[in-house]
C-alpha cells in the first residue's frame, strides 16, 4: 500500500474565484502594528492623540497588535472651541482609580474641579486617594475654554538618542532655573522591580513632579539611577548627569503599570486559577480585595491588573463549531502541504531498494501515513465543493536541514493562504519567519516542542507544558485536593510542582526513597476527591504507590493521575484492574471516536489503503481537513483560529494566543480508565 502511495504522490487542485468591494469610509483605518503607540500613530496621521482616544475609548487602557483604529483627517485633526467648552453631564459617575492617578488628574480627565472630588468622596478620601477606590464624580463642575486640558496621555515611546537629546535639553533648563528651597534635599536611589508609582507614593509626591525633578527617567527607570525627591540637586551633579546621558546610551525600560479592572467570579473559579490568570500573586489579589481572605465565591467583583501590552490576548467566547455549515466557496484558497519524502535520497541509495527502505525507514513510514491521511481530506473537500488549490511539495528535510525555503522561492509560494509543515520545529519556524512579513499561516502538524514567536506560527499539537497544565486546570474545576508520589529521580517534575503547581502536596519518601502509606494518608482530605500523581518508572513505587491508594479508598475518595506517557503502566507487572479501580485519569492529544463520520473515514480509509488508519494517518487527515474548513469561511484563517473551536476524528483544535507571538493548540483531551476496561473523556 505505501508503495504504491509513494510512487503515485497524486495531487488533488481545487479552485473558484471571488470578488471584494470597497467602501469610501470617513475615517481612516489604521491596523496597530509591533511598537506602535497612540502617539506614534497620532503623529503619524498629523492628528492629537485626544482624536483617536475620542473615535477608539477602548484605546485609553492600551493598544493590542493589530488590532484596527479609526482615525479622523487630519483637517478634523484639531479640537474646537466647542469640544473645548466642555459641559458635564447632570448625571454622576464613578471611576475606578487606576495607578498613577492623582485627584489633579481626574480632575482634569471629566472636567470638574479638585475641591468638587473631595466634597464629594469626603469619607472615601480621609487618607488620601487609593488604587481600587470607586471615587464618585460629580456633575455641575464646568470648565472653560482657558482652562481646559486634555485627558493625560501616554508618553511616546522614542529611539534612544532622542532620549538622551531631551534629558541633556531638560538637565541644562533645570541647571539654569532650578527653584530655590530651604528644605533638606533628599534622594533615592532605584531598585529592582521598583516603579515610578511606588517611589512617588513612598515619598507624597505626584509622578509628575518626579519626572520634573528627574527628566531622565520620563522614558523609563533604570536600576541604580539615583533620583532627586526634594531640594536642589547640585550643578557638579547635574552636570555629571548631563555627561553620562552624552556618553551612555538610555536603554528603553517596559513600563510596569499596571491599570484595574472589575471582573465577576465564575463558576468554579479558585483563588489559584484568579491570580494566575492575571499574572498576580494570591496575596497582591487578596492585598487589592480584602473579602477574598473569606473565600472565593461565584458571582463575587474583584479589583484585577489588566495585563500588559505585550500580555494582552483577546477576550474570546469560542464555540465548539462546525465548521463545514459554514462554508464559502467563493473565493478560490491555495494550500500547501511540504512534507518529508526525501525522494533524492532514495533514488541515489544503491544499497537498498524502494521496498526494504519503506520496511526499516520509521520516519518515511510516518511521511507517508500522515499523507495517505491527508488526501483523504482532500477527497472529503471536494465532495464538500471546497475551492481549495491544494499542492504538496518534498521539502527534503532532515532534524537539522530542509529544502523548504528553496521550494517556496523556487515556486513562487510566498502568496499562498497556507502552509501545512515542514514536519521538524526548527524546519517549520525557518517558514514561518520567511514568511512572517506575509502573515501567512504555517501549520507545524507534529512537532509537540514550544516554538519561537512568530505571529504567524500554528502549532497544531499541545506541547508537554499544555498537556500537564490542562490536567490540572481539571483537577482544579473539580476543587480536588491534588497530591503528587514523585520518585526522587524525577528532579524535572519536582520543580515543576515546586515553580508552576505551588499548591500540590508532594508526599515525603523513605530514606530508601520508598512511599511509606501514611505519608500519603496525612494528605488526603475527606470532603474532596483526593487526585494522587504518580511520577515514576519503576515498577516497585508504581505497586506501592496504587496498593496505598487503593487501601485509602476505603474511607476517601480516590483517583490516580498520570502527566504523561509511562511506557511501565504497560508493563504485565502492574495489574490493569488496579489502574480502572482508580480510575486512572490522564491528559491525551487524541480519543478514540465512534461516531458515524469517524466509522464512516475508516471503513473508507481501509477500503483505499487496505489498511487500518494508524495514529499519523488519522493526524494527516485531522489537521488538512481542519485546516481546508479554516481557508474555506468568510473570515481570514487568523480570525477563524480567534472565534472557534474544532474537532475533526481523533484531535481538537482549540488555539490560543501565546505571549511571545503565534498560535499553540490547546486542545487536550483528559481521559480516564473506566471498570469495563473502556477509555472515556472525564467530564
């Protein structure tokens, strides 16, 4: 059967056309690329950045990669006489006090007066103006046209030398006209992790009285800078602060702040799952909401950070979805698919023949079943009507090599709606970052390592982090009471536990690195499931270990747990009635299917290869028949990725955002053994 695949290679072309319109718009449209600001953009188009905050209020908390801003010409790009003229609303408002506000600045962001705020928060505002406070805003406040300023902005974000032109600028004014003061001067020299906010709250002083005293830190701080909190700094020090900002190149320093947000507890929600959610600790989470030191309960509103720029993931409901309902086959796609054949290699090995190489070639056998997968999902396409160009190249790949890069220059291929492949991670972020500047899709659809950032970079298998963070997301929904049996040569799990999992509890083992019983039993909880790990590969702990569990259930409730492949769980040794007693739970990238479509894709499947569908085979046909349904919607395939969910025969394809750039599948079953001896996705 492979034989007679590898030597046919068939491919399958689809193809249709389709027509775009255009609409004259009043505003433009801008897509926020990486680096941009509100004011980079602002300057850009000639308008304020008050103007795009005005047409975008989302903008206010920060702008997210690609995300589409409206911006006015910039003959509209000025305020009027009226906008400045501003009138307050007869209604009151409330505002969530973020870092770095001070009473001068809401006042000046909603147009009423200082004095207004303090009449009307008197109570609240005993002890001064607090991050997480609900201040009420006042109407009735009216500014005029002389005295009326515009809500504060970001600062820009500029090169470098243009930092250190404007620090030289501003020391030589302040050396010139320093104020004079009697008071003692005082100053602080900056430390790790510290911020604008914290120092100015440490000392009573506005932000922007800081940055007055100190220019050089308006970009940013730096460890080790010393600053002028109050007093006269010295013209030998100003001086030495002007020749080190001639000399030493500013370095551009990420802003930690970080603004709040109100956000509603949801069903089995954990103080855990909050904090880490927001990139938090518990005890800042329970520092910004005192009523968590009660518990945590649905529907409670907390005080959380809004994660940074660079943090930022789209806020998305995603559907398990069909995607074949909604097909649109108007617009012909292209696809490529560059797998492994390595047919160069074959034709000149004069030692072995066609046939004894397909018998000892593990990782052409793998090529060749993943594709005889992967043309059945192009058969199933084109009974679909899908209008897909579909064409499959030998991207003659090795661990360390690949012809990929000469086959897409070679072919003109940098066009194309998307690519499925090269098979090896290194070889797939080598297309990915050619064709990064494209922003076309490349699918890497075996690789289970964690890929570098690039945006346009689908990693269509979890990686080991997902799986093991997926099951205890699980364990976690159920309000289980996690506890891990880690043999000592598991050194990775151990920290792993330690860095990532804080809250298990790791029973201690013997001085001869055995578990002793009621070691485990002092960390078992009556009123919860008890999920127990189990982290080894020998056969004496596995026994030991499923012994005490399987004693304890007398009197707990109890569920073994796995994070990831144990080949000494197959072993005779190891009793499989001992493993569906307790119900083995354990994260898996595919489940078995027995629904009509998955019968229907393997009686056919071996009617064509007289074969039965190995695990690459069905993977081929999951991820070009996932990837087909992407190409063939109204959307980009990016925006499909965003807003649904899928699952073809055996694989789930549910992506997420990752921080560093690109795309990783999250899409991980959690199974468990039943008493039957069956397999079924715990629920």
């Amino acid at each position: 059967m492979k034989r007679r695949i590898f030597f046919s290679l068939l491919f399958t072309m689809l193809s249709v056309s389709v027509t775009t319109a255009t609409k004259q718009e009043k505003y433009i449209k801008h897509t926020v690329v990486k680096g941009e600001t509100v004011n980079i953009i602002a300057q850009k188009y000639s308008v304020t950045p008050y103007d795009i905050f005005k047409l975008n209020p989302d903008s206010q908390n920060g702008i997210k990669l690609d995300a589409v801003l409206l911006i006015p010409p910039s003959s509209i790009g000025t305020t009027t006489a009226a906008q400045k003229q501003a009138v307050v609303s007869s209604k009151k408002t409330t505002h969530l006090v973020q870092p770095k506000e001070t009473l001068f600045s809401l006042s000046r962001q909603y147009n009423v007066s200082v004095d207004a705020i303090k009449n009307a928060n008197a109570e609240l505002l005993k002890d001064g103006l607090k991050i997480g406070q609900n201040v009420v805003i006042p109407a009735g406040d009216v500014f005029t046209q002389d005295t009326y300023q515009k809500p504060p902005v970001e600062k820009p974000v500029v090169k470098p030398t243009e930092v250190a032109k404007t620090v030289v600028k501003e020391e030589v004014k302040a050396v010139v006209a320093k104020p004079t003061s009697s008071s003692k001067t005082i100053y602080h020299t900056v430390e790790a992790k510290e911020t604008k906010f914290g120092i100015s709250k440490k000392y009573g002083i506005t932000i922007e009285n800081l940055e007055k005293l100190n220019p050089q830190i308006v970009s940013g701080l730096q460890v080790g800078t010393k600053l002028l909190i109050s007093g006269e700094r010295t013209i030998s020090e100003d001086v030495s602060s002007v020749a080190k900002s001639k000399s030493e190149p500013i370095k551009e320093t990420v802003s930690t702040k970080k603004y709040l947000q109100e956000y509603v507890v949801r069903q089995q929600e954990t103080l855990y799952s909050i904090s880490k959610d927001f990139a938090i600790s518990e005890e800042e989470l329970i520092s910004l909401n005192p009523e968590l030191k009660k518990g945590v309960k649905l529907g409670m509103i907390l005080r959380v950070p809004m994660k940074e720029k660079s943090e930022v993931k789209p806020v998305i409901n995603k559907t398990q979805s069909n995607l074949s309902t909604s097909i649109k086959s108007d617009k012909k796609k292209q696809l490529v698919l560059l797998l492994p054949f390595n047919i160069s290699k074959i034709e000149s090995d004069t030692v072995n023949s066609t046939q004894a190489r397909l018998k000892k070639d593990k990782f052409l056998n793998m090529t060749l079943d993943f594709y005889s997968g992967a043309l059945m999902a192009i058969d199933s396409a084109k009974v679909l009507g899908l209008n897909v160009d579909v064409s499959i190249f030998d991207s003659q790949e090795t661990k360390n090599s690949s012809a990929a890069a000469s086959v897409i220059q070679q072919n003109n291929l940098t066009n194309v709606d998307a690519i499925i492949g090269p098979f090896y991670q290194t070889n797939v972020e080598k297309v990915a970052e050619m064709l990064e500047g494209y922003n076309t899709p490349v699918i890497s659809p075996l690789s289970k390592e964690s890929g570098k950032g690039y945006k346009n970079l689908y990693q269509s298998t979890p990686t080991a982090e997902q799986m093991k963070s997926s099951i205890f997301d699980f364990m976690r929904s159920k309000n289980g009471n996690i506890v891990a049996v880690v043999d000592a040569k598991k050194g990775s799990i151990i920290n792993y536990l330690k860095d990532q999992q804080r809250d298990v509890k790791i029973v201690g083992l013997s001085d001869k690195g055995t578990l002793v019983s009621d070691s485990l039993l002092v960390k078992l909880d009556k009123n919860k499931m008890n999920y127990i790990i189990v982290a080894s590969e020998k056969t004496g702990m596995i026994l030991s270990s499923t012994t005490s569990m399987v004693n304890a259930q007398r009197n707990y409730q109890v569920q073994m747990v796995v994070l990831e492949q144990n080949e000494t769980l197959d072993f005779e040794e190891i009793p499989l009635a001992k493993l569906t007693k307790l119900n083995m739970l354990y994260p898996s990238i595919s489940k078995s299917n027995e629904t009509l479509e998955a019968i229907y894709f393997e009686n056919n499947y071996k009617k064509i290869n007289k074969i039965v569908p190995n695990q690459y085979a069905i993977r081929g046909f999951d991820v070009t028949f996932d990837t087909l349904l992407r190409l063939s919607q109204d959307k980009s395939f990016e925006e499909t990725v965003q807003g649904s969910a899928t699952e073809q025969i055996e694989s789930k394809f549910d992506y997420s955002l990752n921080e560093n750039g690109g795309y990783s599948n999250k899409g991980v079953y959690i199974l468990q053994y039943e008493a039957d001896l069956s397999i079924t996705e715990a629920k």
